[in-house]
C-alpha cells in the first residue's frame, strides 16, 4: 500500500492519547471530524453527538453485526447480502448462526431487489450493500436499497469504503435519501492507506447507532485514541485522497494494459482499485496459476468472493508503480 500523509503519522505519534481509555463512540473531536467530511465531501448533515460512532476498522464492524441485531430481533435470522462481495457478509451470518443469503446480482454487478423472496424478507434482520462493489467495482442504486428497506422495515447497512474512488460520477452514500432505517460504514483503511491503524465508523440513523453503540461498549469495542487522532487529521485533509484517486486510476489503465496485452480484454470499473475480468475458458485457478507463472502477477479467484463468480479474477491495483513497470517489462517479454 501507498504510504499515508506524514500529518496523519505525526499526529498518530504525537496525540498524548495513549494513557486514558478512549470512548467507545469515538472522541468529540473524531465525530466533529466524521460530521464535517460527510458534510464537505457527501452532501449529508450529522448530528455527531447521535448519528456517529468509530468502529475499531470495519471489519470488525461487518463481521459482529448480525450477532448484534439478532439480538435486538431474536425473531428473526436472516443476513441478506450481494451474491458477488466481500467474504464477509457471509461470515459474520455464519459466526452469529444466522442463514447467509447472497442476492443475486445483474450484468453490471449492482444486486437485484426483486430477486429477494417474500420469506427471505419475512426473516431478514438486515440487507448490506456495498458501493462501489468489492470485487466487481459496480455501483448499487442506494436511493433504491433505502426505499426498499424502509418499506420492509429491515434495516439497510451500506459498506461505502471505497466511495473515494468513484469512477462514475461523485461519491454515493444511502444516507443521501435521509438517516431512516439505514446507516453508512467507512473506512479509513482505504481512504487514506491507514489499514494498520483500525479506525473507521458507522453513521446514521440514531436508534440503530444508540443501539449499537451500547451494544459495543460493553463490548469493549474501543479505538485507541492514537488512531482517532490520525483519522481526525486523515478527515480533514482531501489532498491525499485526490492524489490516491489519481494513483489508482492510472495503475487500473496500465494493469487493464497488461491484460490486453495477454490477450484478455478488461474494463476499467465504474468504482474501486480491482479489475475484475473473466478467466480464459472460465478456468479461474488455471488463469491464477499462469499469471503467476508467465509474469509474476498474483490475483484472486473469483470463488473467494461468492459462488456466482467462480470464473472471475479480481488484480487489485494496490502495488507501488515501479511493480506495475517491472509487470508491463514481463508481458513484453512475453
């Protein structure tokens, strides 16, 4: 990964944070810091005293939900999620005994509504969607999962960790229709190159973050006050961001490069830092094995990511540009 600004490492090592126990939902100044970017950057008012709290990375976040909500609904349990996505979503229902149903997505990897059945709906305990999409890069319409949610009155979770980098027009929140019924989860692991520090957060609407964040307190989720100071000075600076931005878009042209000059056309995602291309012959391991053999490029098989995608790849454009060169050299030997 790319290194974080040198203001957010000095702030890291210099907060005087580190004696005390930090709270549980985040430090004033870390939720006057969330508020304000979601403000600046999506357009979205938060109260951060109600609709805020800091989650200890997301991960974490993603896996204990259902364990959570099943106990605010023991009558129901059932974790809808993208049938392409994040491994995850599956887990966390798994881990918290819940039924894992993966929805199925379109031509254009954005989940399909309609396909979910009327007994799934009767037994869900919430529904995640995830824009831009891990691994795919597809953009869900949120408007539409919010309408959706609130008219089944199932709570509607939107993982937005890659917002930064939309491709296709400006980022995108659920929070945009309104707090009702759903929350947004970030990360600043992605944002700004700080998955070793953990620190993101969860925001919406007030009766769920109240209820989560008591939840997770007693719980002990805390994030060290370190690393909300990192994150305030990651939140208040979009300079970094928009060199990222242009970073990983640059290293997605020169790897979808790569790929055509192995005779494997790609596309550029509408969000994300991952191509994510079919396998020659649909042989998604067989496609692993001979890149990693002819160029020395190591990806992911599909089959991490959902049954549906089996014979995918996903290339994340993570690695410094003197790699992608040492790559684009090899495939002209090749």
């Amino acid at each position: 990964m790319d290194a974080p600004p040198s203001g957010v490492v000095a702030a890291l090592g210099n907060s005087n944070a580190e004696r005390g126990y930090p709270p549980s939902i985040g430090t004033p100044e870390f939720r006057e810091a969330v508020a304000t970017w979601t403000s600046q950057r999506l357009g979205c008012e938060l109260d951060p005293a109600k609709e805020i709290a800091a989650a200890v990375g997301t991960k974490e976040f993603v896996v204990g939900l259902p364990h959570w909500m099943k106990l605010r609904r023991p009558d129901r349990d059932t974790v809808l999620y993208p049938a392409v996505s994040y491994p995850s979503y599956e887990m966390g229902a798994v881990l918290a005994g819940c039924r894992a149903v993966p929805v199925p997505v379109d031509t254009n990897w954005t989940i399909r509504l309609d396909a979910i059945s009327a007994e799934d709906r009767s037994r869900a305990l919430l529904l995640w969607v995830n824009t831009p999409g891990n691994p795919a890069g597809g953009l869900d319409d949120l408007d539409a999962a919010a309408a959706w949610g609130r008219s089944h009155h199932i709570p509607v979770f939107s993982d937005e960790c890659y917002c930064e980098f939309t491709w296709d027009g400006p980022p995108r929140t659920i929070l945009s229709t309104g707090n009702q019924g759903v929350v947004a989860v970030h990360s600043l692991s992605k944002r700004s190159n700080l998955a070793g520090v953990r620190v993101g957060f969860y925001a919406g609407d007030p009766e769920l973050v109240d209820y989560l964040r008591e939840v997770r307190k007693h719980a002990g989720f805390m994030v060290p006050g370190p690393a909300q100071a990192a994150a305030v000075a990651a939140l208040s600076d979009q300079e970094h961001v928009n060199h990222q931005r242009e970073t990983y878009l640059d290293r997605l042209h020169r790897l979808a490069n790569v790929m055509t000059a192995m005779g494997v056309e790609t596309t550029i995602p509408r969000g994300g830092f991952y191509l994510w291309l079919p396998a020659p012959d649909g042989d998604a391991w067989a496609f692993t094995r001979q890149l990693v053999q002819q160029i020395g490029l190591l990806v992911s098989p599909g089959e991490f990511y959902g049954s549906a995608a089996t014979n995918y790849v996903r290339i994340a454009a993570v690695q410094p540009d003197e790699k992608i060169e040492q790559l684009e050299q090899r495939v002209l030997q090749y």
